[in-house]
C-alpha cells in the first residue's frame, strides 16, 4: 500500500504573501492623507513662521519622507516577489500569463521596456484567473502620471531638507518651482494615493481568484 501524497498547491505561497502584502499597499496609499493631516496639526497659527518653526517642520517632513521612501522600497520587493509568484504558480496550473516569472520583474527595469512590461505582466496575470483586465490599464496609467509628479514633489521636500542645497539654487527657480508645486499638489495628493490604492485592489483581485480556482466548489 502506497502512501498518499497530498498535491502541492501551486498559490498557496501567492495568497500568503498576498495578505503582507496588502497591508504594505494600504499604508502606503495612506501617506499623502497622512502627511496632509500631520502638517494641518503641527503648523503653527501664526500668520508667519518663525526660524524655530521653520526647522521644526522641516525636520517632521524629514521623518515623514524617510518612513515613506523606506516603505515604498520595501512593499516594492515585497510586490516583485508577489508577481514572481504569481506567474509561477500559474505556469504550474498550465495557464499562461504572457511572460516568464523572471520578464515579469525584470521588466520593471528595463530600459523603455519598464514604460509597457510591468503592466503587461500584471494583466497576464489578471487574464490568465480569467477577470476583467481594464483595471491593470488604469492602474498603469495612474502610475506613470504619478511618477513623474511624485519626482517634482520629492525632489523639492528633499531640497528643503538641506539648507545648504537649497541656498545654492538661484531665486529665479525658485519662482519657477513653487508655483508648479503649489498647482499639482491635489494632483499628486490623488494620483499618488489612487496608484497604491489600485494596486491593492488588484491584488486583492488575483487573491481571490487564486482562492476561487484552488476551492471551486466553495465559491459556486
């Protein structure tokens, strides 16, 4: 008599990593509402900041940026590692996404490549669980209007962390610079918090289906 060998289950590591990741996406996606309401307390009533105040918010915005930056990278590894996996275990299912486990996170840093592969790997994988694919075209867009707003913005707070820099910058870039900040920053306030927030909701997506495909028979 033969012992009997459960199968192994090829998402099991996708939707375990899928809950970690979640929780990285959302509290990425909250930064920008954090940072607005951390600001709106700690800003000072007076008409006028004085040196004190000036220094005391611009080392706030320091530790605010440092948190963000350190969890962008880390739910950034954290993804990669989910869509390497995911692609995975849809080739062990005999569904194709389009692109190997290793295009699927290598695309993102390719040269031009980076413009179309990270979404193309994203919507493999949507179309292989058989759901809607428009939300990774949307999500994508979102992403890269965002990008290119959240250059501008983090540049600047990282210029007012170093009074040396920003001494150094003439006047007239100045004039140039803090009205286009001033004008974007509802634009960068959505863009930024709806391109994590997409993200989360597509993989809460991919879990489930994940889910729907192992237990058939649960989700009838």
């Amino acid at each position: 008599m033969h012992p009997h060998y459960a199968t192994p289950d090829p998402s099991a590591k996708v939707r375990g990593l899928s809950g970690t990741l979640l929780v990285l996406l959302a509290l990425r996606a909250s930064m920008r509402v954090v940072t607005w309401l951390v600001f709106r307390l700690a800003a000072p009533s007076g008409p006028e900041l004085t040196a004190d105040q000036f220094d005391t918010l611009r080392m706030l915005d320091g530790a605010l940026l440092g948190i963000e930056n350190l969890l962008t990278l880390v739910t950034m590894i954290v993804f990669l590692v989910w869509i390497y996996r995911a692609v995975k275990a849809l080739q062990l299912m005999g569904r194709s996404t389009g692109m190997s486990p290793g295009l699927a996170v290598g695309g993102w840093f390719i040269p031009l490549g980076n413009v179309v592969l990270p979404w193309l790997s994203v919507r493999g994988v949507l179309r292989a669980l058989e759901r809607g694919t428009v939300i990774a075209g949307v999500w994508w867009l979102v992403w890269l209007a965002n990008m290119s707003l959240s250059g501008m913005h983090q540049l600047a707070r990282q210029v007012m962390l170093l009074p040396e820099l920003a001494r150094a910058i003439p006047p007239e870039i100045y004039d140039q610079i803090f009205p286009m900040l001033e004008s974007t920053f509802w634009p960068y306030f959505i863009a930024d918090t709806a391109a994590w927030g997409l993200l989360a909701a597509i993989v809460a997506t991919v879990r489930g289906a994940f889910v729907s495909h192992t237990n058939p028979a649960g989700h009838a």
